[in-house]
C-alpha cells in the first residue's frame, strides 16, 4: 500500500524521482524543472544562476544486504533456517543501470569491470535494450478476495479509528474507504534511470550474464564501465554493503508483539511491516488479510520499499513516517496481531548512505555551466524478512547438501520461481520470491 507520499517521473535526466510500486500503489507524479532540482542541492542564491545541462550517460548501482527470507534468493536452505528469527544467511543483491543519450556504434555492448573483491570476474555485461520502450504499467496479478485490515504505528495498542477496512468487492465497484488518503508528503528530488526516458539503457543482472554477487564479494576500489553508446565511467567506491540485519520478535504479556533489531552504523533510518492472512470460509483462499505498517503516518510501500536517499529519509523521519537511525525496536499493535492469527510475515528496512559522481566535476563558479559526460549515483540498503509466531524451522537442517544445493538452483540460478497469487503474492513479488 503507499498512501501519502508524492514522488515526481523521471525525465531524461536527472530531475525527476521515480520509485518501485509495492501493492497497491497510487503514483503521485507532478513534473519538476532542472532548476527545481538545482535548487535542492545547493543554497538558492547561489544555485539558481548556474546553467545545468542533462548528460549523456547516466549510471546508477543499486546494492543491497538481504537477510532472513529475503536473503533465501541466493542463500537455499541455509538461509531459509534463519527465516523465523531474521537473521543469518546473508546475501547481497546489486542492481545496475546505464541510460544515454547516444544510438550504439557499432554492436552494443556495455561492460563493468570491478574490483577483484567483488567476485565477479573480469567483469559484467549490462544488456541492451533499444530505443524508448512503452510507459511502465503495472503488473497484473490474481484480483485478492475478502478484506484487509489496515493498521499503522508502533505501541502496545493500535490508537482509535484503526484498522481501515478495505472491502475488495466494494473497491471493485470504486468504493474506496474515507480517510483512506492523508495529504501526500512530497520527497527532495531523485532519479532512476529506465529505457523510457533513455535512447540507449541496459542493465544487469540478466538472462545473458547469470554472474551473482556473493555474500563475501565487496565494491570497495576501482570501478570502469565501458560502452559503445556513452563515454567511459571510471570512480572509486569507498563505501561497501551495508551489514545484515537481525530482527527478532517476542510476544508481549498484552498480546502486542516487540521488535528488536541490531543497528547499523550506516543506516539513515528504519521501516518495518508485517503482513498475514486467514481463510475465513474454508475455501484454501484468504479472504481475511491484515497489513502493518510502523510509520505513525498513513504510508504505505511505494518508496519505502527502495532505495532511499539520506536527505529523502531525513524529511521522512520528521514525518514520522520513518524511525531515526537511533531506534532499534517497535511494538506491533495487540490488536495487530488477534487480527492475524498465529503466523505473520515481517519485513524490516534500513535505508543506507549514497555516493555521487561526475566528470567533469561541477564548477565552482555558479557563472559556468555545468554539462557532465556521465553521473554516477551509489545507493545502499539493508532488509531483513522474518516470520512472526510459526513452527519451529530447525528441523530443516536434517536436510542433506544435495537437497540444498537442489533448493539453491531452483531460487536464483536459472530455476523458475512460483506464481505470485494474490496479495501474498504482490508481497512476495516486491521482494523476488515469485513471479
């Protein structure tokens, strides 16, 4: 669910803001001007006289520490065992992206060479996608039967006029909820980069290059992006993965549920929710689903399911949509959990640092314009997923290794995931669990 944040569509360059969906998600775009985002980034009176032209390459890496049930994509059984607690099997995730401006000379090819600690080789291959593909729709999926329960905060008890109750017969004939929609909050500006607003994008990972990054791979060092459409990218990171998170739950004498989680020294801030659903007629379908959220806010999913940036985060946690970085436990409503019976699904987020880079540099004189060849743009995150109540996991690790290396292949190696149903299945999609 995202209710009440706005974020702006990317253009064809950086200025804009542009986020994943989770389910149900309202985009709330509006355009926002190249001054717009020049004034974000600088004093006014100092930014609004410096002319800054788009540039050709635009590159951005996404990397992420997955841990419990999100770190099972890469990690098989052994991650699996840690599920129930949110902690252990850590794996890594990274995303990359180029967008340019320039049509390919001769065959297009876009290469990255890392670090030798990044485990990858001699390098990765980004594939090309030609030419603006068709605006973004979002993913169809099995229409959810029943209702769902909406609750939001962290405390003992959920505060009155809690849960929202969205009847998915009645939303089916457009009959949305009142109150359901608080005033958006509108975020400092962003960027992402898509073939919808690049000439020539490419990315990885892919069905061409099946390289996976490793639970011990680092991006500390020297970094060289190659391509036959955009000048050479060269930086060097010093910022690495951001350590695993470890959530665990415990129930409280009031029937309310206590989050406690390690805190990074990285982290910007933190955002956790929990998830269930119930058969209510018998049918092996749920028709009774409930939703947390710990924002004090009517938000849900949208942005707070990416990456963040720090200063995005800042107005976030002023919002109280967001915990500061110096908060390391939140109380699941009691009422939270009597309405989703014994077994939830949680998930918790700690939004990291972010690393920019250009050439040529931006000048210092606000007089002389500014036209890069390429940006760059380094984003960090760290998410845990974990089972609130549930059997006992531990008898998993009678398995035998051939039986976990056979449960490894069918996640991120090549075997095919299972259909998202429902909105479990919108869940779980979000986080790469289905398809």
């Amino acid at each position: 669910m995202h209710i009440g944040i706005t974020q702006a569509e990317p253009p064809a360059f950086p200025g804009g803001e542009s986020y994943m969906t989770g389910p149900f998600v309202r985009r709330f775009a509006r355009p926002v001007s190249v001054l717009a985002l020049v004034a974000l980034a600088a004093p006014a009176s100092t930014q609004q006289q410096q002319q800054v032209l788009p540039p050709i390459a635009r590159y951005t890496i996404d990397a992420g520490t997955m841990s419990g049930m999100a770190g099972m994509a890469g990690g098989g059984m052994s991650a699996a065992m840690a599920m129930t607690g949110g902690g252990g099997g850590a794996n890594h995730e990274m995303i990359l992206r180029i967008g340019s401006t320039r049509e390919p000379t001769g065959a297009p090819k876009a290469e990255h060479f890392m670090p030798a600690g990044a485990r990858l080789g001699k390098s990765v291959e980004l594939t090309y996608t030609p030419g603006k593909g068709a605006p973004d729709t979002p993913q169809q999926g099995e229409l959810p039967k029943g209702r769902l329960l909406i609750y939001w905060g962290c405390g003992a008890n959920a505060p009155k006029g809690q849960p929202i109750v969205i009847d998915f017969a009645k939303v089916a004939k457009g009959q949305i909820p009142p109150g359901l929609y608080q005033q958006p909050i509108s975020l400092p500006g962003d960027w992402d980069i898509k073939p919808t607003n690049s000439k020539t994008y490419a990315d990885w990972p892919n069905s061409k290059d099946r390289k996976s990054v490793s639970p011990g791979s680092s991006l500390i060092g020297a970094h060289k992006i190659t391509s036959s459409y955009a000048p050479e990218i060269n930086f060097n990171l010093n910022q690495d993965f951001m350590p695993p998170l470890s959530a665990r739950s415990a129930e409280q004498a009031g029937g309310s549920i206590m989050l406690n989680w390690n805190r990074l020294p990285s982290a910007t801030g933190y955002y956790a929710w929990a998830f269930s659903a119930k058969d209510m007629g018998g049918r092996g379908q749920p028709t009774e689903m409930v939703w947390w959220a710990s924002s004090a806010t009517q938000a849900f999913g949208g942005p707070l399911w990416d990456w963040l940036s720090p200063a995005a985060v800042q107005k976030l946690i002023g919002a109280k949509t967001v915990m500061p970085p110096t908060q390391t436990s939140c109380q699941i409503p009691a009422e939270v959990k009597k309405a989703g019976g014994e077994i939830m699904m949680g998930s918790l987020y700690a939004y990291g640092p972010e690393q920019h880079f250009a050439n040529p540099p931006r000048p210092a004189d606000p007089k002389i314009a500014w036209k890069p060849d390429w940006t760059t743009r380094v984003r960090f995150r760290s998410n845990t997923m974990f089972m609130i109540g549930g059997p006992d996991m531990g008898d998993m690790s009678s398995m035998s290794e051939d039986d976990e290396e056979s449960a490894g292949q069918s996640g991120q190696h090549g075997g095919k995931k299972p259909k998202c149903r429902g909105l479990g299945g919108m869940v779980a999609r979000a986080q790469g669990l289905c398809e």
